[in-house]
C-alpha cells in the first residue's frame, strides 16, 4: 500500500484525480441598524455631501490561522464551482476546513449554507475591489456602503449579508479577525488587494456560537494566498466608454521556499488607483429632481444658492438677492442652485499594499507563522460649496443668521433671515487617508494521538485621517459681515452690527458674495483623526478522530475547543472647530472607548451512520460559546445541525442557532453628532399632497405649529439635520437563525448539482436610531404624538433637528429561499462548458421599529429615503435577485458571459408604500447588467480583457433628492460600460 501522508506526488495526482470527477456547485452545497459609522452625511443641496499547489489557501475553522503548513485548496471546502475546476490543485492534505466549522471534512459535506468564491470568479468580472464584486452576489444586500456613497463614507466599502446591516456581519480574513476602519466601524474592503485573494467563503447563515459576537447575519472570510514558491507580476486597465473612472493596477508576488521546504516566505505588493466619476458627466443624474408631482412641473436644484435667500418671521417677504448684491426678485425657480454639477458620483481611490507571509516547521509539532498586512488607502471626492443657514445643536452659534434692519445697505428696511451657499469658498473637497496594518504570530502542529492544537496572537490598527476643505468658520464669517452675537452663548441670540469686528479687508455685506479678501479670511479646512486597536489571543485544540462510534456502519467523532480573549478600542477626534461647533459644517462630539471578552468554545462532529441503508452519511454537529464581558456580563449561543444523505444523489441538511451582538464603542459611547439624513419635511408645500388620505392631518399638524402647507418651502433639499449619538444603556442584540435545505447531485448526468436552501433570520432589541423620515411622517400623520417631542423647529418654521439617538428599536425578521445551479460538460478533449446560477428568492423582510410597535413589511421595497439599516443612502430588499455565469474553455483559450438581475421594486419612505394617486413614480423596473471576459494563456503568460455593462445600461430613476437614483442598490450600473485588458506573468 502507498503511504499518501509520505508521498505528495501521490496526493497531488490523487486530488487532480478527485477534483476531475467531483461534482461542482457554487455553494457548500454538500452540506448548504445602520452602520454606525462616525463620518456623518454632510449637509448638501440633496443627499450627497450628505500558480503551484502551495499557492492554495489555508484552511480555516473558528480560531485558525492561514497557516502555510496546514494550506489545502479553498474550494474543495465543498461541492466546488466550476471555475474551480481550473484552478490549482492542492498536494497537501485530503481534509479541509470549511467556514462554520472548527473540523475539517474528508468528505466534502457540511450542513452549513456556505457560499465559496474563488480568486478566478473574482479576477474575470474586472473588479477593482472587492466591494465592486459583491455588488453582484445575491445574498449581499445594500445596508453597508460602496463606491457609489460619496458622502459620509469616508471612502470605506463595508459589506453585509440579506440586508441585515454591516454592523451584523462578520468579516474574517485567514478564519481571524481583522482591523476595522475607525472612522466607519467596519472592515474596509477596498483597502484589501484583490489580487492577492485565494477565495472567499459565505457563511449565510448565523455564526455567533463559533467566532463570536457580530456573526448574527453571517460570516465571510477572505482566504489570502500564502506558502508560495513562484512569482508573478499583473498589471491592469480600465476605462468607462465616457473616458472617465481610469483605473489602474499593478500587483505581484515572490515566493521562496528554504532549508528543504522546512520554510517559506513570500512577499506580496501592489498599487490600485480609480479616478472616480463627476456627477455632471452622466446625463441621467442631471438635474437631480426633487418632487414627485403627478402632474405639472417637478423642482430641481436646492434652495442653498449662491442667490441670497431671503425671508422673514411674519412670512411676508420670500426674496433673492443676486450674487453681486445690488438686484432684488421674488424666489423662484431661477434662483435654485445645480449641485449635481459640482459633486462627485463615484469615489477617485488609491491603494498601496505590502504583505509578508512566514513560516518554518521545526518538527510536526512545532509550526511558526506569521503573516503582516499593511495597507494604505486614500479617497476623494467633490461636493458643493458649504451651504449655509445657521448652526444647529449643540452648536451655541446663531441657528438663524438675522440681519438687524439697521444694517448698512439692507434693501428690505427690517430684520430679515438669510440662507446662503458659499460658492466663494469654492466646492468642497473631502479627502480621507486610512492606514491599516495588522499582524499575526503563532505556532500550531500536533500535540498526540491525532490532536493538534494553534495558538496565535493579533494586533490591528488602523488611523484615519479626514481633510475637509471649504468648511467655513462661522465666527470668522460673521466677523466678515460684521455681524456680532449680544449673547455669545446662547443660539438663539439677537445679532447687532459691529464693524469694528470686520478684519482689516473690511466688511463684506450677507446680500452679496464676500470679497476675495474676506473669503480666505472665513474659509477653513478642518481635520479629523481617529484609531482603532484590535488585540486577539486565540488558542485552539481538535481532533477529527477522537472515537469511532461503537455499532455498525458508525462513523467517526470530532472534537473542537478553544478559548479566545478580545480587547477593541476606538478614538474619534474631531477638528476643533467641528467639536466646537464654530464650522459651519456637521458638528461632531469626540467618541472614546471600548472592551474587552474572554470566551471559551466547543463543537463536537458525530458521523452517527456511513455507508448504511438510506444512511450514505450521517452527520450531526453541535457547537457552543461562553462569552464574558467587561460591559455586559455573559452571554452564550449555541448551534446544531444535521446532514444526511439516504442515498448519494441526494443530501438533505438543516441548521438552527442562537447570535448575539454587543453594541459598539460608537453605539455605546459616541459623541453627540450632527448627520443630515435623507428626508423631506412633511409641511414643505411639495410633500403635504404626498400623505394621500393623511395629508388633512398633516396639514392641520403643521398648522398648530404656525406653518402653512401651501406656501412653506424646506430650505436645502432632501436633507433633515439629526442629532444622533451613543446610549451606554443599551441592550445587546440576540437572534435566532435556521436554514433547512437539500443538494442534488445525480450520479447519471456527472458534473450536476442542483441545490435549494429555505432560510430564516430574527433579531431581537436590535440597535439603531429612529429613520428621521419615520419620526416626521408619524408625529405629523398622528400615528405616534409623542414623537414630535424629537423634533425641534426654529422661529421660522424650518426644522433646527430632528433627534435621533441609538436605541433597542424593536425586532426584524426576514426569510428568504436560495436555489443554485452549476453544471459542467466536457464537450471535446479541448472545450469545456460551464453553467453557475446564484438566485435568490425574498419571502418575507420585516422590521419593528419601535418596541411594541407595529412591523412594517418592507419586501420588495425601496427605502428612498433612506432606512433602519442605513439612514443616509437608498437602499432596496428586491424580492428576486439572480447572478449566473456562462463559460466556454477551448484549450489556452476561455470566455465568461455574466448576467446580473435586481428585480423591480416598490417605493417606501420607511413608514409607507407611494400609491400613484399622490406620486408620479412609485416604482423601479427589474434590472439587467451583462458583462463579459475574455481569457488566454500563452506559455507563463496570461491576459485577460472584458467589458462590463455590455449594453451601457443606465440605472433606474429614483426620486432620492441626490443623483436620481440609488447607488447602495444600484452602484454598479453608475459607470456606465467599462473596459479593461489585464496581463499577468509567471516566474
């Protein structure tokens, strides 16, 4: 007999052997509140400045390494997906580990939901970052962020799974935590090289019983390429069919293996730029609307103009001043300002990595790896000039600016309030700078009698910067017109003309645009720092073979157990002038804190029956997690599932588990903030008409507060100010997780798989601040009185803020079904076809909004304005969504078709589906993008081209007050058709 553990030539042509004859399927199928982000919406006229065997990956589990000595092929974790097929094959070990489980498998079965990617799935879209891929994955929704958020985001991407939010998601990379961007509290997917990813697994499915905390919608774990022996060097770019978004790529890689393959070490840099889109270069997001009349004309622009607009107390006077000062009209439509012409559509990215990957094995129990990942990522983007209409809380600066009618030049004779953009100031320019690193140590090998055990240590830290020019100060501004407060610390505070106060340009009038002089003295760039720290210690034990279950056709027992200690800590600085509310920007508290969790775990595998009648296999597995924290005392979870197959062409599985999520230093210990949040004023003269049946309430609700409906405008557009920060007292989240399924793989049509999965969510005392839209439309449509108490109106009708804090809101629950289908036909001895199809199908997404309260059934909408998930961007739970990919292999040369569909959906401001008879459009069509690859290899080297969006599909309209659309949902359609050609060499 031929010894495999001793022979790698053996394994490799074993595995080639298995992997040839294996069925495929993308999934694991053998088995299958807003983010809290601390870079608020800022203010705008909308919602916008709101290779070898050893290059496979390494096995993870709950608590593992990417340990070069333990590296297998990340797909064959499952039922792989026909692209896997041509990737390379592992010559290590017959088991894996797969994603949810702390055991590794010989049999390729797991009962968990588990969705592999590999690097070729990735590679032949074109995408530049990982974000820009999961656009098109069906289980990832739109609650986190992506490159088409131009505001408040910081230029970071965090993901999600079934829209649950990315502050419920849990991202590993190698099967451990990693660092999270400080300033939006989530892992930054564009700061990860996508060139450097062996695969991704989806754990669509609960996870807190295995790795802990935040794993309530699911995990997904980015698997790095390590151990190599070779190099590479792979270079790429891209251009819109608009000559615009150029993007640019270089990556490459050296390996080295030493004293006889005892060691390794590789080294990993590349450089990503993106030079982003201008709102004003795509015809569809110009001019943003506004309205959504039935009939007549609809309203553009913003009331923020470089126009002075003018009004006073009485409502009597409603007029502009030109720029210059000297003409007076009524406001009309004329004087509104074209934002979109000056803000940005698409982030301009760059990013530069370096990575080192170690490890020598001094015997078979004694490992060392390391592995440091170092990455710095820059952003821009373009809004409008800082609009400008007084402070808001806590700000003690005036929240009216209201000229005294003796002042010099005043054409109106009386004290008038005035609203204003500082085009003087120039457009805004946000620029943010992340540096991320993140470094892990560790030993692992086998103790004795097939247990083996690994033990590490990680450090992360990441360190933001955020520059924002053309902020504006409003102490220096209102010394520029002169104007001073008789009580400095009171907002409300009467102004009186002083012009000893004027600098030495002299003052500059608030009907007119100030001097040159006076517009460098009151413009201001502010900084923002912060930093997050992650210390991990992980230390795991398990033995796959612990015992053969003791009756006939029993199979084996596996056991797993660990223990992990977790400490994170997180600072947001503010610029001074931001934290003092002297900006005229967002004011922004500073946030200081953290915690720290001591947790033990413990999975047991029973293998009850194999190889018996109706019994091919099976399989029950339990797992376990005691969770100690400095803040909330302890918590446990726990998960079973079962996997049986009666026959081999059939396998049914099943889960159910318990999550549980802490809140987050942000949510338990943020600083007060301002945030101008997607929503329209339910008096504002153009939204009244939009309540339908509620719209006499609303009316008479706005009366009791001296505004009336038919003449009264919003200032700005689209826009409310929140106020909105941490609650030390609130609750952690739980949640309840099943899924039940089943795979078919028949054996008489080889290379078929065929897969259905049911599955279903609840979340209970879920963390979150009130949609601000939610808090208008029910203390005005009378469903919820009490609510007006958050809402805070200034003398002149517009609303100061709406306050919005962290809170245990309610409850969500969402159910849904995945079906899955891959199939591969060896058509000659050079042509391969391919079939892979990801489709999911939503039942059911609901969400308690406040305690007690009603559910508000949310499937098959879109949340325009914004919602629980993510109150400052569109986002939608389409019912239908669907990726499949086509592909044709003749020899050296291979073509991918790919088809990405988003089902139509149906308009909700949060609180209510638009009916027709009181909106113009109340609904988005279904959607289709179809991209398509070319590949072709020629001795070491590789080149690749495709175009995506074949058919310049321009996305759907969407009356979201920022770009006639929504980029959460709808991001990948924002660039138009795009072009890229690739070239990669091996040495």
């Amino acid at each position: 007999m031929v010894n495999l553990r001793n022979n790698p030539r053996c394994v490799a042509l074993l595995g080639a052997t298995m992997l040839a004859s294996m069925p495929v399927v993308a999934h694991a199928a053998a088995g299958d509140a807003v983010s809290h982000t601390h870079v608020k919406k800022h203010k705008v006229a909308a919602r916008k400045a709101a290779a070898p065997a050893a290059a496979a990956a390494a096995a993870v589990g709950a608590g593992t390494m990417a340990s070069p000595i333990a590296a297998t092929h990340a797909t064959r974790a499952a039922y792989v997906s026909p692209s896997a097929a041509f990737e390379s094959v592992p010559a290590r070990e017959e088991r894996v580990t797969v994603t949810g489980s702390a055991l590794s498998s010989s049999n390729n079965t797991s009962a968990n939901p588990v969705q592999i990617i590999t690097a070729k799935q990735i590679n032949q879209t074109g995408a530049t970052t990982l974000s820009d891929f999961f656009a098109r994955m069906p289980s990832i929704g739109g609650t986190g962020s992506n490159n088409a958020e131009t505001n408040g985001t910081g230029g970071a991407a965090c993901t999600d799974i079934r829209n649950l939010g990315s502050n419920r998601v849990l991202v590993l990379i190698d099967g451990k935590r990693t660092t999270l961007n400080g300033q939006s509290n989530c892992v930054d997917l564009n700061a990860i090289p996508v060139q450097q990813i062996a695969s991704v697994e989806i754990l669509k499915d609960g996870g807190s019983e295995l790795y802990g905390a935040d794993a309530v919608s699911g995990v997904i774990n980015i698997k790095m390429r390590h151990d190599l022996s070779d190099g590479n060097i792979t270079v790429r770019g891209g251009i819109t069919g608009r000559g615009d978004n150029q993007t640019g790529m270089i990556s490459g890689y050296k390996g080295w293996n030493f004293d006889h393959g005892k060691g390794n070490l590789t080294l990993f840099g590349s450089y990503m730029t993106q030079g982003g889109v201008l709102q004003r270069d795509r015809s569809w997001a110009n001019p943003v609307q506004l309205s959504n009349a039935t009939s007549g004309s609809q309203t553009f622009g913003s009331s923020y103009s470089n126009y002075t607009h003018v009004t006073n107390a009485a409502g009597t006077i409603n007029s502009s001043v030109s720029p210059d000062g000297k003409t007076v009209a009524p406001w009309g439509s004329n004087a509104r300002y074209p934002y979109n012409q000056h803000q940005s559509l698409l982030n301009q990215l760059q990013d530069s990595n370096l990575s080192g990957d170690f490890h020598y094995q001094f015997n078979e129990h004694v490992n060392l790896y390391s592995n440091v990942m170092y990455s710095h990522r820059t952003s821009s983007t373009y809004m409008a000039a800082e609009p400008f209409d007084g402070s808001v809380q806590p700000s003690t600066m005036p929240s009216i600016l209201t000229v005294p009618a003796n002042y010099p030049g005043n054409p109106f004779g009386q004290d008038v309030d005035i609203t204003k953009r500082l085009t003087e100031f120039g457009d805004r320019r946000d620029e943010n700078a992340t540096d991320t690193v993140t470094s892990k140590v560790g030993f692992n090998g086998t103790i004795t009698h097939g247990w083996d055990y690994d033990v590490s240590y990680t450090y992360g830290s990441s360190m933001a910067t955020d520059h924002l020019q053309g902020v504006g100060s409003y102490p220096r501004l209102l010394n520029a017109y002169g104007l001073q407060q008789v009580n400095p610390s009171s907002a409300t505070s009467a102004l009186v003309y002083n012009p000893s106060v004027c600098p030495a340009s002299g003052c500059s009038s608030p009907f007119a645009m100030l001097s040159p002089q006076n517009a460098a003295y009151a413009n201001a760039t502010t900084n923002t720092h912060s930093q997050y720290q992650l210390r991990d210690w992980n230390l795991r034990i398990h033995n796959n073979h612990v015992a053969t279950m003791p009756w006939k056709n029993g199979g084996n027992l596996g056991i797993a157990m660990g223990m992990e200690h977790r400490g994170e800590q997180l600072t947001n600085t503010p610029d001074p002038l931001i934290s003092s509310g002297q900006s005229l920007t967002n004011t922004v508290l500073p946030t200081s804190g953290g915690f720290n969790v001591t947790e033990g775990y413990l999975e047991g595998q029973a293998t009850l029956l194999r190889d018996a009648f109706l019994a091919k296999d099976l399989t029950i597995d339990a797992q376990g997690r005691a969770s100690g924290y400095n803040t909330f005392g302890t918590a446990k979870n726990w998960k079973a599932s079962i996997d049986w197959a009666p026959v081999r062409d059939i396998r049914f599985r099943g889960t159910i588990g318990t999550s549980y999520r802490q809140p987050s230093v942000y949510e338990l210990y943020g600083g007060q903030s301002i945030s101008y949040n997607l929503a329209n004023d339910p008096c504002d003269m153009t939204q009244v008409g939009t309540y339908g049946a509620a719209a006499g309430t609303v009316a008479a609700t706005c009366a009791k507060q001296g505004i009336n409906t038919k003449t009264f405008q919003q200032s700005g557009t689209g826009q409310i100010p929140t106020l909105g920060g941490g609650n030390t007292h609130l609750a952690p989240e739980i949640g309840r997780t099943y899924t039940f399924g089943t795979v078919i793989t028949p054996h008489w049509i080889p290379n078929l798989s065929i897969s259905g999965e049911f599955w279903h969510y609840s979340v209970n005392h879920t963390i979150g601040a009130l949609p601000t839209q939610y808090i208008l439309n029910n203390c005005y449509n009378g469903k919820s009185p009490g609510l007006c108490s958050q809402i805070n109106r200034l003398a002149n009708g517009q609303i100061n803020t709406v306050t919005a804090n962290d809170q245990n809101t309610g409850a969500m629950h969402t159910s849904g079904v995945d079906f899955d289908f891959d199939y591969r036909l060896r058509v000659s001895r050079l042509d391969l076809l391919t079939v892979s199809n990801n489709f999911q199908y939503l039942l059911n997404y609901s969400q308690q909004l406040v305690p007690g309260g009603a559910f508000s059934n949310y499937t098959g909408a879109l949340l325009y304005q914004g919602g629980p998930n993510n109150a400052n961007a569109s986002y939608g739970m389409p019912k239908v969504r669907d990726y499949t990919t086509l592909g044709w292999t003749h020899g050296a040369f291979s073509v991918s078709y790919m088809l990405q569909f988003i089902g139509g959906m149906h308009w909700n401001d949060s609180t209510e589906y638009l009916d027709s008879a009181s909106n113009g459009r109340i609904k988005t069509p279904m959607m289709i993008q179809q991209d398509l690859t070319m590949n072709y290899r020629w001795k070491k080297w590789n080149f690749e081209g495709g175009i995506n969006n074949i058919t310049n599909k321009n996305p759907p309209f969407v009356v979201s007050g920022v770009d006639n659309s929504a980029g959460a949902t709808y991001g990948s359609f924002y660039q138009g058709r795009y072009f890229f050609l690739q070239a990669g060499l091996n040495f």
